[in-house]
C-alpha cells in the first residue's frame, strides 16, 4: 500500500514511518472487513498494527481519515484503462470505469465504510474526496477525448456515482451499471454538437469540495 496517502503532503516520512502507515493501513481494511465502519475504532486497528493509539492518530485525524485514506489506496493502485480510440463512446467509458466500479463491489464492507466518511468536512478527508473525484473524472475525461464539454463529465460522473450507489443497493448488478454506461455514451454522441449552458468552474468549486 501506498503509505503517502495518509499524511499531510508537506509531510515526509521515514522508511521507518512509511512501513507504520503502511501496517495502520492494512490493518484498517481488516478490521473495516470484520466489523463495518461504525464499530471500528483507531485504537483497535493501531493494536492489529502493533502500534499505540498515539502513534495511529499522529498520522491519521480520525477513523474517518484512516477509512478515506484506504479508499484512495485502492483507486489510486487501479491501472489506468486501455481504450480504442476508434471504439463507440459507450464502450471507451464502460472500459474507463470498469475497474473503479469491480473495485466498489468486490470491496463492499470497504465501499460502505468510504460512503460515510467521504461526507465528513475534515481538511484531510475534503483532500482526499477531492482526489477521488478527481481520478474518477480523469477516466472520464480520457473516456470523452480532449474537446469534451465540461458540463457532459460532470454528467456522466453523476451518473455513474448514482448507478454505482442503485448497484450496491441491490437495485442491479455491475453488469447493468456496465450497460447504463454503454447506454449514457450512446446519448452523449447524439447530443454532440448542443448547446449545453454555462459551463461548470473547476471540481474544487462545487459546494462541499472546496478546501
């Protein structure tokens, strides 16, 4: 695991402190996979780390933070998407968004525990919903091509997040929100060319983002 997503970026570590973080992750998504998010506490994942309590909030704020901390791991670990070019539009995002979706599914307990604490107001925790968003929209973004409208990544990242949310909800399985993608790309490319509005300012903006 990556142990850089847990600290404040002017903070350097140590091979020493990279290797604690590290444990403090690990040992997070453990307890996160037994337990959910509401039982678990810091002081229970520093003791599966073998560290004090005082040593895992001197690199994490919050259990909030640890969990978020461990989110970004993951999508950060994701390999970027391999997409044709010439391929339909629905088809370049169902291939850019595949592996963040596997991920929400096959982690649920993780994906649950992530829900709760992105919404928090925390400075580290609005960091790293920041980076998250940002990753997703990047996938997009690479998904749409360089000339696409602001306002049609916004889109289609709001609906993948609501079909993401409907899946873990049973509503359908990844399967369907696969096909929900192909289905949204396929109404992106007939509505290329249509006055869209204002466009929106950068992600950092939007109510509940900014720093």
């Amino acid at each position: 695991m990556n142990a850089d997503v847990a600290t404040n970026p002017r903070q350097s570590l140590s091979a020493r402190q990279a290797r604690t973080v590290a444990r403090l992750l690990d040992a997070g998504l453990e307890q996160i996979r037994e337990v959910g998010y509401e039982e678990l506490s810091l002081r229970t994942v520093a003791a599966r780390a073998g560290v004090t309590h005082t040593t895992a909030y001197s690199y994490f704020s919050s259990k909030a933070h640890l969990v978020v901390a461990i989110f970004w791991d993951h999508i950060e670990a994701l390999p970027d998407p391999v997409l044709d070019p010439g391929a339909p539009l629905g088809d370049r995002l169902s291939a850019a968004l595949h592996d963040p979706g596997r991920l929400f599914l096959d982690e649920p307990e993780l994906t649950e525990a992530a829900s709760a604490a992105l919404l928090r107001k925390e400075p580290d925790i609005r960091r790293i919903r920041d980076q998250v968003g940002g990753e997703l929209a990047r996938r997009i973004g690479l998904a749409l091509g360089q000339d696409a409208d602001p306002w049609t990544s916004e889109i289609v990242l709001m609906a993948f997040s609501g079909g993401m949310l409907e899946a873990g909800m049973g509503y359908f399985d990844f399967a369907g929100v696969v096909e929900r993608m192909r289905r949204l790309g396929e109404l992106v490319e007939r509505a290329r060319g249509a006055p869209l509005g204002r466009r929106p300012g950068p992600r950092s903006r939007r109510p509940g983002t900014a720093g």
